[in-house]
C-alpha cells in the first residue's frame, strides 16, 4: 500500500442527509419531491446526473445547470448557518495515517471549491497532497477517473492504493480503477450494499492504521 485516498462525502464530513433535505427544498419550489430511497442510488454520484435523472421521473421542464445551481444556493445557506459535521473518527484516522508519511488524497464528486472548503475548516488541509473533484474529470463515479488520476498525482500504483468509500457509486469506481478498498457502510444514514469491497466497517473508528497497511 503506497497511498490512501479518502472520499469526502460520507467519509470525511456527513453531508449526504443534507443533500437529501436540500434536493427537496429545490423541489418543493415546483410542489414535488423524492424519497430517501430513491436518492440513495445517487449517493457517491455526480449531482449533474442525479438531476437530470430526476426531473425526467417528475416531469419537471428544468435545466439541469439550473437545479445544480438553486441546490447548490440552498446548501451553502445551510452550511453557513450550521457548518460542517465531520464524521466520528475520520479526522483522527486521516491524522494518524499523515503522520506515518503515507501519501494522502481526496478524490471525490464535489466540486474542488467544495472539497477546499471542507478541508480548511477541519484544519487537515495539509495532511493531502492530492484534492481530486470528480467534476474535472471527463467521466464522474462510478467511471474510476477520479481515483486514476488521484494515484498519478501520488505518483502511485492504482494496485498499491488504498481507497476508503461509503457508496456503491465510489466503491464500484475504485475497483474500476484496479485499487482496494475498505467500505464503510454507514448504518444511520443509507442503505449501501457495498458489494466488492475487500473489508467493510460499520463505523470510521474501527479503520485503523494496522488495517490500512495489510492492503
């Protein structure tokens, strides 16, 4: 194992209920919404792809550049008012594996300037060389694009990465990418099935250093 990289939402910073909250506040300005079941299958995804598939389901006559833009609004209000929520154990986990000299990357679907955001306000910004979105990729998750590139920029092997994922999206991306990858299914917020992974976790504590580096 010569590097971990990391997904963001989910794994470092629990975001994925508020996208939820937030793609109904979006939709309740046209008196439709969806259920936490079916937005479970974008989890990991592109926001670009979850909103076309959705307003064609509900029939909305919306741009998707327009829904992306008025969720987006909306979230940012939200974490203005509330901040961010980082998930147990994950920054203490990101630490430890910084100071050991192992090579550290962010690869996920937000938006650089998002990924940015949340690693300066948790203060971990210097434990990653890589901050990879998936958005300046030419294919989203579940492609591998995003960890491919992260590995290059590592200046690893995508056999020798270690790739910590909470959805069925990212995790299929990661074994796309050839790489190994610890699940962590996390119980109060989706339903993930996780399938492939090679070890799976029921909470971040329980990824250790020990474990990172028998991959």
């Amino acid at each position: 194992m010569e590097a971990v990289i990391f997904d963001m939402d989910g794994v470092i910073v629990n975001t994925e209920p508020g996208f939820y909250i937030v793609a109904n506040k979006f939709l309740a300005r046209y008196d439709k919404s969806i259920t936490k079941e079916y937005f479970e299958q974008f989890f990991g995804g592109a926001s670009e792809y979850m909103w076309k598939t959705t307003t064609e389901m509900l029939g909305l006559d919306i741009p998707v550049e327009e829904c992306v833009k008025g969720a987006d609004e909306i979230r940012e209000q939200r974490i203005r008012e509330e901040g961010y929520e980082a998930i147990d154990g994950s920054l203490d986990l990101i630490r430890k594996i910084h100071q050991e000299g192992i090579p550290l990357a962010v690869a996920s679907s937000s938006a650089r300037k998002e990924i940015e955001q949340v690693v300066d306000y948790f203060g971990i910004r210097q434990c990653f060389q890589v901050l990879v979105s998936g958005k300046d990729c030419r294919h989203p998750k579940p492609a591998p694009d995003v960890f491919l590139k992260a590995a290059v920029l590592l200046g690893a092997k995508p056999e020798q990465c270690l790739v910590i994922e909470d959805s069925n999206n990212g995790v299929t991306a990661a074994k796309r990418a050839g790489m190994n990858v610890i699940g962590f299914r996390n119980l109060e917020v989706a339903n993930q099935e996780l399938k492939s992974v090679d070890h799976i976790v029921t909470s971040m504590k329980d990824i250790t250093l020990e474990l990172c580096k028998s991959f």
